[in-house]
C-alpha cells in the first residue's frame, strides 16, 4: 500500500538513499533539510475538515539543525498524538529532556541501521 512520508534529515546523501528505498516501493516522499522545514512542511499538509496531516509516516533524523528528531516528534505529537513517527539516531534518546514523554509513542531505529528497516517500520 502507498504511503505518504515526511522525512526530516539534513545529510543530503542519508535523503537521496531513504528516498529511492521508499520511491521504489512506490511511496509518495517529502524531504525537508531541518527542523523548522519539517514543522513547516507537516503544518501544511493538515487537511483542515479532519484536522490530521495527509503524511502516514514520519522520518526524522535525531540530530538536525533548527530542532532535533525529538523536538520535531514532540511538537507534532502534541497536536495528533497518533501520528506515526520513526526516529533514527545514532545516540541514545535516553539523554533528550522529553524522552519520558515520547518513548513510548515512538519507534526509535538505532543507527547504523539496514535500510530494508525502514520498509519494514513503515
């Protein structure tokens, strides 16, 4: 079934790689660079009559500019507490000041990790 995913990662290499795994599985992939980017980018995807973002997925990178993978998570989850959200990381989340709060509404993919993960997480 085709998904629509928001990814948030600034290394422009790590994108290009989650983009063609997720293209060639026929999914519809939105790319933002940071942080602000990404808020920016779910905001206008919220279908104003249901009040929920049109994305399925999101992918977020922990470590960005703007706002990290965490914070990202935290402000979107605020708003629909059922959006599904993948974060990757290759540092422990236990350290973020809102991990209590998100670690069990988040699937946390350690990096490194096989890219076929993330088809399976999606």
């Amino acid at each position: 079934m085709q998904k629509r995913i928001l990814i948030a990662e600034d290394n422009k290499f790590t994108a290009i790689q989650y983009t063609k795994l997720l293209e060639s599985q026929n999914h519809f992939v939105d790319v933002s660079i940071d942080g602000d980017e990404c808020i920016k980018k779910y905001n206008e995807s919220i279908d104003k009559s249901s009040n929920k973002s049109n994305f399925d997925v999101i992918l977020l990178d922990h470590s960005m500019p703007m706002k990290s993978g965490a914070e990202i998570a935290a402000d979107i989850l605020s708003s629909n507490p059922d959006q599904k959200i993948i974060i990757a990381s290759a540092y422990a989340l236990s350290t973020e000041k809102n991990y209590s709060k998100l670690k069990d509404k988040l699937i946390f993919l350690q990096k490194p990790f096989e890219l076929s993960k993330i088809l399976e997480l999606i």
